[in-house]
C-alpha cells in the first residue's frame, strides 16, 4: 500500500500536535509558574495559538489531505495483508472526518464570538461566585447558551442540541442511553445516604510540607518515572500531556483537608498513567486520532480507580499507614486512615464530594443542563432550580449562590456536556474493576502486596492501549462482556456502606 | 500623522512578539520545569517556532509593510510636532531596515544548516566537555566556524567577518573600538593580580534551603513584585522576559559554594531590572525595537551592577549579615562576609572567576574568536593556544579542556561576538556607578540607608528608559559625559585590592 498522501497527512497532523502541546504548556505555565500579572499576555498569546489552531483544523489544505489520504487508502485496500492496521486506518479517517465536519461547518464570526463569550464568562463568574451574586454572571451565561445552541444549530448533525454540546467529550452519547444509566442512580443513591450511619470524622491536619512528601511517596509507591513525569503545584489540581514524553501532574494543599492534596495526585496519577499508555505504534500515535483517549468518561474512570479503589481500599491503608506516621499523623491506626480517607457525608460540594453522594451532584448538574439547552429553562432560574433540586436529592439547600449554582467553573466557560463523564467515569472504573478482579484477583490483595505494576500492566492492556479506536460504549463491552450499567457501581457503594455499618 | 500604515507594522511586529515570547516560555519551562524525556518534542516544538519566525522575520510582507510604514512616516513628517515621537519612529524604522536586510540576504539552506550544527555543536560539546576531549567536539567546531563565515559573508556589510557576528550582540561595534577600550585592561590587569596579596579563602556553607531564604530575602530587600516576577530552579541561572509584565529569574545551588547562588540572584535581578524599566509608551512598546534592550554589554552592566557594586558592597554586608547569621552562616561577622563575597583568586574559570581576573577570561576568549573568523587560527589549534594564553596571562594552565577551551557553551552553539559583552559590562557598570555616585551620592551610603528604589528609579531614568533609542557608546557619553573608557573600571579594581590590603 502507498503512504504517500497518508505520510502528508500524518505530517500536517503532526505539525497541529506541536502547536496543540505549546498551548498544553502555556496552559500549564499559566496555573503552575507565571505571575499573576503576566495573564493578559498570555491571554493573547492563547488566543493566537487557538486562532491558528482552528484555522488549521477547519482550512482547505486539510480536507484534501485527508481526502487524498482517503483515497490512497480505498486504492490500495486490496493489496494490503495487515488487517489490524486497515482497520486502524479506517477509523483514524473516520474520526478525522468527522471531527473536520464538526469544525468546517461553524462560521467564524460564531467561533470568535464563542471564544471571546467564554473568555468573558470566566472573568465573570469568578467576580459572580466571589460576590456570591448569581446577578453578574447572569448576562453572559445567557449569552453563552445562545451562541452554543446556535453552534448546534451550524453543526446540524443527527443529535439534539444537547446531545451535539456532548459529543466532543463522550462521542456517541445519547440522551436515551444516559438516562437508562443514569435512572438507577436516581433512585437507589438517596436511599443508600439515608441507611447509612453516621460517619465519623476524624480531626487532624499535616504540614503543606508532610502533604508534599506523602505525594512524592504515593507516586513512588506507584512507580512514577521522574524523568518522564514531573509533579507542581497549581491552584486546582489537574494533569496535562505536553509531549509524546512529557507528563505534568499538579496538587494543591486545602489546610484542614489533610488528605486533599494525597487523593488528587492519585487522581490525576490515574489520568496520566492513562496519556502514558494510550497506543504509539507510529500510525496511531500522539499526534493520530487513534493516540487520543476515547472519552472524558474513560479519562474520569482511569483517575477514580486510583483515587477510589487503590487509595480508599483498606489495604493500602494499611499498607501506606507508617509514611502517614513519620509524616507526624495523630491517626491512632490504619483502620482510622481508612475510615478518613473514605469519609462519608453529603455536602454542597461536588469536588469535596464522597463517592456515594457524588453522583448525585452530578445528576442535578446533568438535568439542569439538558433542561437549559432543550428543556426550555430559563437562565435566570437556574439558582432556584439548583436549590430545589439540592434539597429534593440531597436533603441539604445552599445558602448563596458561591456554595450553590456558581461552584463549578464549566458553565462559565460554555462547557456544556461535560458533567456527565464525572459520573460515567465512576461507573466505567466500578464495572472494569469488577472484571479485572475476576482475571488477576482481589485489587485488595494486589494493593497488599504492592503488585501495581500488574495492574497497570491489565489497565495498559485492557483500556489504554485501545486508544480512541473503539469508544467508551464499545470498550466497556469488549473488555467486561456487557453493556455499561449502574450495577457494579451500586454494589461498591453498598459494600462500602457494610464496612462502616 | 496618520498611523495607518504604521499600525499594520505595529500588529505584525506584536504577532512576532507574540511567537517569541512563546518561544521564551518553551525554553524557560525546558529549563525549569520539563521532565528529562521530554526534550526531544520540546526540540520539536522550538524549532517549529524557529521556522515560522525567521520566515515573518524574512517575509516579503514584512518588508512591504516596513516600506509602507516609512512612506507614510515620510509624507506626513512636517505636518506633525511632537519632537520625541519623530525620532523615535525613525529610529524604530531604521533598526527594522537594518535587521530585516541582515535577515533577508540568508540563504534559506545556510539558516537551516546553522541551526542544525548549533544543535549538533551543542550536544557534541556537552559530550566533549563531559569526557574532556576536544577531539569529538573538533569537527562540528570546525563545521560551525565555516557556516558563520559563510554567513558573514551573505551579510556582506561595512563590517569585518568577526564584527559583523558582534553586531546583534553590541551594535556598531568596531574592532578598533574594542581594541582602545580593552588593551589597556591586558597591560594593566596582570600587574594588579601581582601587587595583590593573598586574599583568605572562609570555608563554611549553607544548606540549599537556607540558600534559598537568603535569595527570597534579597529580592525582597530589592523590592521585588511577586505579581510580575518569578523566581525558579535550573541547572544554569538566567533571566528571562515571557511578557510585558511577566519577568522569570533562576538560580541554582553549588555544593561547597554558599554565596553562588545569592550573587547569582542579585546578577539575574540586575537584567531583569533592566527588562522592567525598558519604555512601554505604545510607539516604542515590548514590540518595536525600541522597547528593548540596546546591547547585551549594557544588560550585562545593569546586572553586574546589582552583584558586584550592590552586593559585595561593605555596607550590603553589614546590613544583610543578620539574614545570614539567621539562616545558620557560620562567619563570625559582616567584614568576614565582605571578605567571604569579594574573595579574589585568580582560576581558571571564567564563570567563577572574582572581578579582577574576570576580565583575562574574557581577553583570551575574544582574540582566539578573532583569530579565529579572520586572523587564521585553526580551529584544532585552539586548546594549545587557549592554555598558552591562560599561562601567558594568568599565569596558570588548565591541565585538560574541559578545564579549558571547554568550559563554556557559546561556542558550541556557534556564538562568536558574544563574550566581549561581559567584560564591557563591566567597563559600563563602573563608569556609569561613578557618573551615579556623583548624582545622587555614594552606592555605601544608599545601600546603608536601603535606598534601592533611588537607586532603581537613577537606573531607569539613565538608563533603562532608554531601550534601543541610542546604541550603547552614545547611551555612555550621554550619561557620563565622555566615551566608554576602562579607567572607572581599573579604579574600581585599585580599590578593591587597596581595601584588602
């Protein structure tokens, strides 16, 4: 088969993947490194990579390369003997495809007034959410959900508006689907919150320096490479790839959450342990659609195993409770790590959030969402309608909107769509777990005796390496042999309510 | 005046701007941050950048808008009346006529091969120096010497081969210039090394953390913006400007070298002052030549001005002894760290090396880089002649090369012309200390009093506020009222040696 025109293409798609990491790194540069007043700066300096970025993903010059690149692929089909790589190739033009269509059919006034709206919305809802005033945000929200339902409008594909907002995080997503997932959820979690017992908290708190070692340990304990992976602090964590080689990882220290900054380096290790295996075979690599990970889903899945089953199991309480100790932790034992690390309460919160009534936040978000783009809710009801919601599922009301509708910064940047892969993410890492623990054993017994390295191995092989060349519905059924349900889920979170009770 | 025309050449200069400053923020975080295995896609990045900015630099757009801005500029001279703003634009044109004809003449295949060498130079020299062997470095050496000759001669100015490679480091440089300033440092510096007696040699140390306090309590007695200025780790301390209010300072810690890193700090402020104060009126902003920095002897004087003549004043060091004394120094006073700070001893090493030898170091350097552009010297010639000139003038021989031809990185990179800016830095600094002494009194007493910001606001007023509106001869005559000369410098140095006799 010749690769000339695919090489081209493979060439310009490189050239995006370098300019896409150097806006990775100004990103990054700008939440771990760069002073507060360096930010209108590099504000223009995104701007310009973004306005390059989607002239390039939207011109001319790219649709024939890719078209080229199609037809030299139907050409030379025949003569070709590796299936797996046709079948690689074809799905890698697939998603080219439709991603270009995506792009191509949005007029570029509406691209710029998106981006300067989003832009706006931040600055915004940072002064709303500071003010606790839902009032100043207000203008701009609406205006926001105007020009990302016209977005759905210029994209006209088969999906609602909703739906179509959905699709770059959760490709395939429907409403129907989520709803059948999600219905379950629904309805057992506030029955679950209303068994369980009192959970105790335990008080106690660790030096920012104590919290620092504590992750340096966790990501030793879970081999971290440090020439390939390099650790910051930022005011919220998160994790990036800058490079087919580079991996950042950043935590923050929350004083009086002494377990804060520990269990979202595991988090964000579980998101870059990903990046770090997706495939690399050099016709779907970094730079190729099939390099990328599938879903957002996914992504949440593979950051809450670490988070949720390695660190909240008990036995690696027990197993890491000593660097705890010589960290000058009060904790009488391992069982009252335990019983820390995994306290339950429903809260206001969504990132300070137990795993039970986590979904929940979700939920409420999710409707509210669906209920603003196609539902016909009105932007200026949205405190009252969170409230509402918040104490119909939780059984708690917010008292202002800083603690309430205004908490999460999505919204302000147009990001509709998105909440959903929190929660799916849960459910995808529960029913993988269940499957991984059929085929190498309890994850209790592999944390006992350190066996990360084989859990990697099987996330490596099962999930990682798969690339985006099946999507999230796809993965889950290749890898557990059924469809994704709440089920797996539901029993983790009533295994988890047993230990306490 | 309209500003049309000129306007358009201020975006397209702010867009280069915008790339390179991108590109400053790749290499600050390259050296500050990247994880190891990251290098070779950062390499990837940077040249992508490289290559987008010699073509705008080069680009026929970019001259027609320079010719169009000039017309305009021309046509509407009489009719306007504001003095300053018409000399600068000229000058602003001029130096964009100048840079863009140097540019222009390259042969697009000698830019890509010099890149190459530099980087292969690079890596060959880190290697030679490591097993300190001239030999592997010998062949790219000799390679990158041709293509900037070759490159000289595409340039084909008024200039010789060597001053000609001088000139985007020190503008209007002249052999005959340099030859005034410098020969009577080679006559005058030996003897002064000879009539010096033993200076002691304190041996005590601080731990990386304290070395860190004392650098954090410097910038602050400076009176550092934490909002516009941020300080980080690299192998290799450096200043760097990402944005027009975003300036980076690094440092390292040298084991066995307690004050390396404090006077490495008050060095990298010194540039970054400079930076800070450079004209930002909109004509002359962080885009146009003229808001930058006229000459990289004049940088290297603001920041030899901050580590030699602030510093290692005695009065800096009765006022900071007590920071030191708090962070566990074990000198048993302020004359003791004056003595610590100003300990001269002449090695062989330039980067090391104390104020009075400092300058042979640089001597040797610019006549082997003469001799080798135009005067013959053979490129496998240099480590004999390098240790001959060192016995010759120190009276010390390096006893291999990475000793001594080896030491330092300019030449693996192809930078030929750089070095005579250290020591005119300091020929600056001293004329330009005097000149301020006699304005606002001695640099003793201010720092006795803590009087940094009289001190700054002389500098930015004299100096800084200057950019590129004058080259750096004239900036000298009009601030100290006569030439460049080495005689403030050789003064400085008599009463150092006098002070420690």
């Amino acid at each position: 088969m010749s690769e000339k025109e695919w090489n081209k293409l493979g060439a310009y798609l490189k050239e995006t993947q370098i300019l896409g990491s150097i806006q990775s790194t100004l990103y990054w540069d700008q939440n771990t490194g760069m002073p507060k007043k360096g930010a209108s700066w590099r504000s223009e300096q995104l701007t310009y990579i973004a306005k390059i970025l989607h002239k390039r993903n939207s011109s001319e010059e790219f649709s024939d390369l890719i078209k080229a690149a199609q037809d030299e692929f139907r050409g030379g089909l025949d003569k070709s003997l590796n299936q797996e790589i046709i079948r690689s190739k074809k799905r890698n033009l697939e998603l080219l495809i439709k991603e270009f269509n995506r792009q191509k059919n949005l007029d570029a006034k509406l691209v710029e007034a998106l981006a300067k709206a989003k832009s706006k919305g931040y600055e915004s809802w940072q002064e709303a959410k500071r003010k606790s005033d839902f009032e100043i945000f207000l203008p701009i929200f609406k205006n926001l959900i105007e020009l990302r339902i016209e977005e759905t409008k210029q994209i006209s594909d088969k999906y609602t508006p909703w739906e179509t907002l959905a699709q770059p995080f959760e490709p395939d997503l429907t409403l129907e689907w989520l709803n059948k997932i999600f219905q379950p959820l629904k309805e057992t979690i506030p029955s679950l919150i209303s068994d369980l017992n009192k959970s105790e908290k335990y008080h106690w708190d660790l030096s920012p320096k104590s919290q620092q070692n504590l992750c340096s340990k966790l990501l030793d304990e879970f081999g971290r490479d440090e020439d390939l992976v390099v650790v910051a602090k930022s005011p919220h964590p998160f994790s990036i790839t800058l490079g087919p080689d580079d991996y950042r990882i950043t935590t923050r220290v929350v004083e009086g959450e002494p377990l804060s900054s520990f269990l979202a380096t595991a988090h964000e290790w579980g998101h870059s342990i990903y990046e770090q295996g997706l495939p690399s075979q050099s016709h779907q690599w970094f730079a190729w659609p099939l390099g990328q990970a599938t879903s957002m889903g996914v992504h949440e899945s593979q950051s809450l195993f670490w988070e949720n089953r390695i660190v909240k199991s008990k036995s690696f309480s027990k197993r890491f409770f000593k660097h705890f100790v010589s960290e000058g932790c009060s904790l009488n034992n391992h069982l009252e790590l335990w019983k820390s690390i995994n306290h339950l309460k429903a809260g206001l919160n969504r990132v300070e959030a137990d795993e039970l009534s986590y979904g929940l936040h979700i939920l409420i978000r999710t409707e509210l969402e669906i209920d603003l783009i196609e539902g016909g809710l009105e932007a200026k009801d949205v405190p009252s309608e969170w409230n509402k919601r918040y104490e119909e599922l939780l059984g708690i009301r917010p008292s202002n909107d800083a603690e309430g509708c205004l908490q999460d910064v999505h919204w302000s940047e147009g990001a509709f769509g998105y909440f959903p892969s929190y929660l799916l993410g849960h459910l995808i890492s529960a029913q993988i777990s269940s499957q991984m623990e059929k085929e190498i054993g309890l994850i209790d017994n592999l944390v006992e005796d350190g066996e990360y390295e084989k859990i990697i191995l099987w996330l490596k092989n099962n999930i990682h390496n798969y690339g985006r060349s099946v999507n999230s519905m796809k993965l889950v059924r290749n890898v557990t042999g059924e469809e994704l349900t709440s089920k797996y889920f539901v029993n983790h979170l009533r295994s988890k309510i047993k230990d306490f009770c």
